[in-house]
C-alpha cells in the first residue's frame, strides 16, 4: 500500500441545467503521492476547478469515488466532511475576492482554529496567527489591516496563511498566482514550495499556465471538456507531448526570447460547452489533425509509455 | 524637428490624480517617439503608470481627479493636450483607438455587436446606417467572425470572440496608432495565440502603429518591435527589441527576466524581485527601484537617475556612472 | 519555523501584538466619509435633536397641565408670544403637543422598523443562502404580503387588536417586513458566491455562522440605509393610520392624529393642519438625507 494521499476513480460531476446535463467533469482518474505536486492544466471551461471542489467535497459528486488518506469520503456526510477539513484545505485564485473585506488580518487567519478549536487559549491564538504570518512572509505590524488595504502579493499570502492554519496535510490550490504580477507570482511560488518541502505538504496545483506548471510539477494531467486527454510526469509531458490539445498548449507559450519563431501550432474555433456530449473525441472540432475516426467515438486513456497516458485515436 | 515618420510623440508626460488630499503621482516624466507602423510593447507591472499615460494620449484620463501635470502629446503633429472636445471625439476611434483589457465590459450589452462597429463608421467616415452595415460584417469576417453574427448580442459571444468583435470595433476606421492595453490578459492561452496572430496579421495589412501594454513579457516577444519598460511612473529602460531582451541594461527589466518560470530548464530557481513597487503616493526621493535593487549604492537613494544613452539604448540608472558596470544578465541569459 | 518573530520572554509582558497595531476601524472611516457630506451631517444634526426632545420630553414638559389640558377660552389663537404656535381647537398650545409628539411619531418609527428588520433580515438572509424550495416559499410569501395595501393591514391589525401605541407599532411593523426580506436577500445574493463565503466553508464554518458572521456583516450597507429610509415611512404609515383613528388614542399628541383633528377646521384655522405636517415632513426628509448620505458613506467605491 503506497504512500497515496489521494485517489480518485472515475470522477463524475454533472450540472443540471435549461439546456441540458452539463459534463463538468467526465470520468477523471488520477492519484497523489505524500509530498509530491499535481498540476491539472487546461483552459476555462476544461473542468480542472470544479474538479478541485469535488475532491474537497465543497461540491457533491455525481459519480465516482475519492479516496483520501486511505478513506472513501465520496459519500460521507457534510458533517463528517467538516472534520476533515483540518487536513484538506485550498487557496484562491482571486486574492481580492477570497478574503472577507470585513475581517481583519488577524480575524481570517485565526478564524478556522478558533472554529475547528485547535486552540482554545487567546493568547496561544494570537502567537500562532503571528506564526503563520511569519511563515508567509507577512509583516507583524499588518495583523490588523483589512484587504483592500493591501497588495495581491500580500493577500494571496493572507490566504495561504488561512489555508496553513490547521495544518492540512493536502492544498488545492487553483490557480494562486494567476491574478499576480509577474515578480509577485514568482514570490508566491517560491513560499509554496518552501513550505511544501518544509512541511511535506501534498499539492494539487490548478492552473493554465503551463511554464508554471512546469516548473512546480511533478505530474501532470490536461483536461479538455471535462476529461483528462494526457497524463504524465512533467518533464516526459514538456519533451513528449502526444495529444494534439497539448501540443497546442505547449506552441501557444510565448517564450521571452528574440528570434525565430516555430511555427504554431493553432487551434481552430472556440472551445465549446460539454452539454450532453455525443460519443466523440471532444476536441474533433478543434483538432487540426481530425480524422472520421473521431467523430465517431470518445478516446479511451491509454498508456503508451510507462507512466505517460493519452486520450486520442492518432497515437 | 518634424518627422513626417513619426505617429506619436511624447515628451515629459506627468499625470497626477488627487483624491482625499492626497496626491497619486502615476505618470513621471515620460517620454517616448513611435514611428508609424511600428509595434511599441509598453511593459510594467500593475501601478507603473502604463494605462494611465496611453489614455492620456487619448485624453481619456479622468479629470478630475486626474490632472495632466505638464507634457507635449503630439498625435501626427497635432498638439492632443491643445485641441478643443469636440476634434478630440474626431480624432478618438478614427486617427487613434484603444482596445481594453476586459471583454465583458468593453462591449454595450443592449446593442448588437454590428451595431457597434457600424456606430464608429457612421460618425467618422459619415456612412449612412445601412452602408456602415455592410462594412461592419467586413470587418467581423475579417476578425475571423462569420458576417452574419452582425445582428446577435455580446453575450451569445464566448470571452474571445468578444476581444475580436472589440478589435473589429477599433480597426474599423482603419486609425493609424491602435493603443492595445492588455488586451489578451482575460484570455485562454490558445486563443490569446489565436488574437495576438489575427492582430500581428491586421497590422501587417494596414500599416497600423500599435502600442501594446502589457506585463508580459512573451508577448511582447510576440508582436513587438521596441520595447519601454516602465517602473513608478517613468521610462527606465527604452530600445529595441533586441536590444532590451539581448543587452539588458535595467536592474529591474533583469528582475523581470528572472521572475518568470524557464520552460527549458525546469528547475531553475525563480528569482523574484523583493519587495514591491513603491507606493504612488509616497515615492522615494532618488530612484524608485533603489530599495528592491541588488546593484544599489548609496546615490541611487538620493537623485533620481536620468535618462541616458548606454551602449546601443536608453536606460535610467546611476549605476552607468561607472563606465565597467554589467548586470549579470547578458545576452538574453544569465552569465555569472 | 522561523523562531525570530515569536514574542521574546520580556516581551511577553507587554500588550499583544493586536493591541500593539490597533487601527483606526471601518466605522471611523465611514463616519469621515460621511461628514463630508452636508446634507447628510443636516440630517444627522436634526434626526439628533429630535431624539433629545423625545427622550426628554417628560423632563422639558409637564403632560398634564401643558399638553392635554383643555383651556376652551384660549382656542383657535394665532401664534403669539405666550403659545409660539397658537392653540389648537380645545385650547392646547400646539408647540408643546409637537415637541411631545416627537416621542409618539420616533418610538413608533423606531420599534416598528426594529421589529420589521428583525423579521425580514433572518428570513431574506435564509432565501437568499439556502435559495431553491426554501427561497421560493419564502418569496412568494412575501409577494403575497407585500400585495395587501399598508393601511389595510394597518386597519385590519388594529381592529383586530386595538387601537394603542403599541398595535400600531406592530401594525406598521408588520407591513414593513417585505421591504427587508426583499432588501437583504438581493445583498445576500451579491455576496453568497463569493469566493470568501466559499473559503469560510472550506475552513470548516457551519451554516448560521457563516450567515451571521461573513454574509450579514457585508450586506450591511443597503440594509442600514433601508433602514432610516424605513423610518420616514413608517413615521408616516403611523401618521396615516392616526389620521384614520386606528392610531395613538386621543388625547395623546400624535402628529398624525393632530393632523386629522386639525382638518376640519382647515378654512378657518389652516395652521392646526400646516404645524403637524410640517414637523411630519422636516422629520422624513431628515431621515432620507441621512439615508442617502449613509448609503454614499458605506459604499467604498464612491471616491469623491
């Protein structure tokens, strides 16, 4: 028995909506080992954060199991889910919207001990708020500002420290840098992965940039529509890029460097919404390289490599 | 000193907002020359003062509380700070248009997206509706939007689309310098490569000067041709775009160049710029990077630098005084 | 962990770190905001003074032999020295009746409001978090009571209860209820998706804390300026069913009530009518300048 964090098979989340059944997320595999980072990249609308909130249960599944620790919580009680959320946390992609404009610095980040009463002493709370800010680099004398009086960097840093506070074992993070600055995005990944190797924390890391995901990756899975098209170590996904969408991904990155350009590899259209999705490949419409074959039925994962899956009839 | 080349010209531009009695200096002396139909990438992070000085090209700064502090802003040779409303509305949307970052709110939602290309067309080149009509489905089907999509509404248009109907709106007129603030931020990042090549593709054609302001710095890779990078409301570095990313000059354009992820050494160490920006209420008395940058000596806190020629381009940095002073980032790359 | 900010042993004897960077609060900064607003600080200014001569109306006035003792000899005068108003139809000295009357026309104001934003605020906060079934039973109950017309609830209340200062404080209350639950389940609305309401359940809060402690807190403002807007009307909801006599019983001096008794006599004597509804109206407009500077003050995207 492996040293998996999480496990999920066949995850299933769909929407009932005016104009049909809306697959969000369509049959998703994947596991975590303790210590190691996910990155799930794709484009709005592919499913990766709605798949992120099913695995915390802040979302039902429609289907499918999740595995954590060991435990199947894909069916367990909103109760019962609450008392896990001492080791299961996520940070926020918007700095500005995730944190109440109401509380003060010190309110948000001692909000879930006192809550969950990690600690009950008010002055043991206070040392660890001061702690957590220490860890995230925050300065002492912000504890009693609010928000909007301060910057995305430090906000976002409010929000890991909230995120910290009850030591979780396992974070989800969707997309924490993307509303960043440049410089600041840097910052940020840098904290996350000192902490991660500090506390042996285990990531799932929501994103669509994939020099990001790269870089902070272990492994690495693409989603399109609600399925997973490719999975595979990262450094094997950046120099094997096999599914027509990552390769697309990969040539859509724009390197900061003067020269001659490679050709691109462009998408046609638009991505679509995954209602009521007919037995097809759900990328046919874009794919530049669309046979009969995939109109005709959905692609199955299947490994080519060892360790390195892909959804596609060309490979 | 006329150039009949030279599109837009601007010289010393300060724009300062008061608000609570407190003074927000965004634009500091800002200088910059744009040749016509060449692409200036206008690169800073948030608060260095680049949208605020394109809408000051524009006259679009918010008066109050915003107050164009001193500056020459000379479109085609016309003086914009001199004219009177009503040739402003006559050169804005037909010699120089802007395009926005947000989709979702550049677009009216209650008129379609024909009507509003077709609104620019009927005040500026006096095209009666049904004419401008037909000119507005040329200008979707040129943005890569079937004509027949004139009559629908902004919301039946994916984030996107929208950018495109928007840069249909901003071409329609065929201006000769298109402001592009940020204008694939918002986007996916296959689409964003599908906008910026339609708009690499349209400059081409027409001949449009474009200044692209952005915080990224692969774009400007993309579709640039010179660079200005802008720090706390002024210009510190300014060349080419050889120039700027092979002979890096600014110790902040090289904070920049290390802040970003290297897609081909995966574990490379990122290398953020400490700190942040300066607060532009309370700027420093020498230069605004002092406090973050790692070459700093005792004078850069005390006046700031001015512009000066260096090597091949313009940089804003005392450490030059010393004519043996490098940063460590040559040649597009880190040399130790 | 880094060891270097944690409290060093001699410092544990001083103030805490809170206490050590106390800043200056939300309120402190709306209040500035607010002052800068005239018309708002007259509102405020006038909505004051009319409290003090409420709270103290016992105290300025003797209610026996100034306010309801009847002098027939001294009716229907003109304003003089002696009665600053002139007298009403019994005698009266208008002056005192309206400065007395304050304490009718805000308490009912008041309470009537307390009780309406008590009820409306807890179920529209309900509708707007739980949304489907319980939403909608909840709204189209409102539809139905906010379709019946004020007075009418007013007349059935009070008939049904009878007539005193506190039926019409339930019976005004009452009718003011949709106006609260509609008012705070569209703020709640604004707020419900945000992503912090989602963090608070991700930390583990549970339902009535995150209503109370995260959603509420930022609904605030249009709720607080319903509120003193609420106030005006219901001073003249009260006033109305005064007016009608299924208000404060006479011979208290209620202004809609001496409104009512004043009207016969409008061709004669105008000025028993013109007193009390210009103490109605200086009192409504005071408390809607002080609702528009609120809402102004507590909306932190307005800069001026």
């Amino acid at each position: 028995m492996s040293n998996k964090v999480l496990e999920v098979h066949n995850l299933k989340k769909y929407f009932k909506t005016s104009r049909g059944m809306l697959h969000a997320v369509d049959n998703i595999s994947f596991s975590i080992e303790q210590g190691r980072t996910l990155g799930v990249v794709g484009e709005s609308g592919c499913g990766k954060s709605t798949c992120g909130r099913v695995i915390l249960r802040l979302l039902d599944p429609t289907d499918g199991k999740i595995i954590f620790n060991g435990r199947d919580i894909s069916g367990i009680s909103q109760n019962e889910v609450r008392k896990l959320r001492t080791e299961m946390q996520i940070i926020f992609q918007d700095p500005f919207s995730s944190l109440d404009p109401r509380k003060t610095v010190n309110q948000i980040i001692s909000e879930p001990i006192i809550v969950n009463k990690i600690i009950k002493n008010k002055k043991a709370i206070e040392e660890r708020v001061l702690e957590l800010m220490d860890t995230v680099g925050l300065a002492e004398r912000l504890i009693n500002t609010y928000p909007h009086e301060l910057d995305g960097g430090r906000r976002q840093r409010i929000g890991i420290a909230r995120a910290l506070a009850m030591n979780p074992k396992f974070i989800v993070c969707d997309e924490p840098v993307s509303a960043l600055d440049v410089s600041i995005q840097a910052q940020i990944l840098n904290l996350l992965q000192r902490l991660q190797k500090q506390y042996g924390l285990t990531y799932m890391f929501i994103t669509h940039d994939l020099a990001v995901v790269n870089h902070f990756s272990d492994d690495i899975v693409v989603m399109y529509l609600g399925q997973i098209v490719e999975k595979a170590p990262a450094e094997e996904l950046f120099e094997n890029p096999a599914h027509p969408y990552t390769k697309a991904l990969l040539s859509a990155i724009l390197i900061p460097e003067t020269g001659e350009k490679t050709e691109r590899f462009l998408l046609k259209g638009e991505i679509s919404s995954p209602i009521d999705p007919k037995d097809e490949c759900r990328f046919s419409k874009r794919c530049p390289l669309v046979v009969e074959k995939c109109r005709n039925s959905c692609p199955a994962l299947k490994e080519t490599e060892p360790g390195h899956f892909v959804a596609c009839h060309l490979v | 000193m006329e150039n009949k080349n030279v599109i837009l010209d601007i010289q010393d531009l300060e724009v300062r907002f008061e608000v609570d009695g407190e003074i927000i200096r965004a634009v500091n002396g800002v200088s910059l020359t744009l040749e016509k139909g060449k692409t200036l990438g206008l690169v800073g992070e948030t608060g260095a003062g680049k949208t605020t000085a394109a809408l000051a090209v524009m006259r679009l700064v918010p008066d109050p509380p915003g107050i164009i502090g001193k500056g020459n802003i000379l479109l085609n040779g016309k003086d914009v700070m001199e004219m009177s409303v009503s040739n402003l509305e006559k050169i804005r949307g037909k010699e120089v248009s802007m395009i926005f970052q947000d989709p979702m709110t550049s677009l009216n939602p209650v008129f379609t997206v024909g009507e509003q290309i077709a609104e620019s067309l009927e005040i500026h080149e006096q095209l009666s509706p049904a004419d401008a009509m037909i000119k507005a489905k040329e200008m979707l089907e040129l943005v890569g939007i079937p004509g027949y999509r004139a009559s629908e509404f902004p919301y039946q248009f994916s984030g996107g689309m929208k950018q495109r109907v928007v840069i249909a709106i901003a071409l329609a007129c065929n201006p000769q310098l298109l402001i592009a603030d940020e204008p694939t931020t918002a986007l996916d990042v296959t689409i964003q490569a599908q906008v910026l090549a339609l708009m690499k593709a349209l400059k081409e054609k027409y001949g449009t000067a474009m200044i692209m302001i952005t915080h990224d710095l692969g774009i400007v890779a993309e579709v640039c041709d010179e660079v200005a990078v802008m720090y706390a409301g002024r210009i510190i570095e300014k060349g080419t775009l050889d120039q700027v990313f092979n002979n890096t000059l600014h110790p902040y354009t090289e904070g920049l160049f290390n802040s970003l992820p290297n897609i081909k050494n995966r574990k490379s160490e990122l290398r953020p710029i400490p700190g942040l920006m300066p607060d532009p209420v309370n700027l420093p008395p020498g230069c605004a990077f002092e406090p973050r940058c790692a070459y700093a000596r005792e004078e850069c806190g005390l006046r700031i630098p001015d512009s000066r020629f260096v090597s091949d381009h313009i940089v804003c940095c005392l450490a030059y005084d010393d004519p043996n002073f490098h940063i460590r980032r040559k040649g597009g790359k880190n040399v130790e | 962990m880094s060891t270097a900010n944690t409290l060093k042993p001699k410092e544990q004897l001083k103030i805490s770190a809170s206490k050590r960077y106390q800043k200056r609060s939300q309120g402190a900064e709306i209040w500035r905001r607010l002052k800068k607003n005239k018309g708002a600080m007259v509102g405020l200014a006038i909505v004051v003074i009319l409290a003090l001569i409420a709270i103290f109306a016992d105290v300025i006035l003797d209610y026996d032999a100034e306010v309801i003792k009847q002098n027939i000899p001294q009716r229907m005068q003109l304003p003089s020295r002696e009665h600053i108003l002139g007298t009403d139809e019994v005698g009266r000295d208008v002056f005192f009746r309206l400065l007395y009357g304050t304490r009718f026309s805000l308490s009912v104001g008041i309470v009537a409001v307390a009780i309406a934003l008590a009820i409306g605020v807890v179920l529209g906060s309900i509708a707007g978090y739980f949304g489907g079934v319980t939403e909608e039973i909840i709204m189209r109950a409102t539809d139905i009571f906010a379709s019946i017309p004020n007075i009418l609830m007013g007349i059935v209340i009070v008939a049904a209860l009878g007539a005193s200062t506190v039926n019409l404080m339930i019976a005004v209350g009452i009718s003011s209820v949709p106006q609260f639950i509609r008012v705070t389940r569209a703020a709640v609305l604004t707020v419900r998706y945000s992503d912090y309401i989602e963090a608070s359940r991700a930390i583990g809060l549970k339902e009535a804390r995150i209503i109370f402690g995260h959603i509420i807190p930022n609904c605030l403002s249009p709720i607080i300026v319903q509120t003193t807007l609420r106030v005006a009307s219901a001073i003249i909801s009260a006033s109305a069913l005064s007016f009608l006599g299924l208000g404060v019983p006479q011979p208290s001096p209620e202004w809609g009530s001496m409104l009512s008794s004043g009207r016969q006599y409008i061709r004669t004597n105008s000025l028993l009518t013109f007193f009390p509804g210009l103490a109605i109206m200086i009192t409504v407009l005071a408390l809607n300048l002080l609702g528009d500077g609120l809402r102004d003050a507590l909306d932190p995207k307005l800069r001026r």
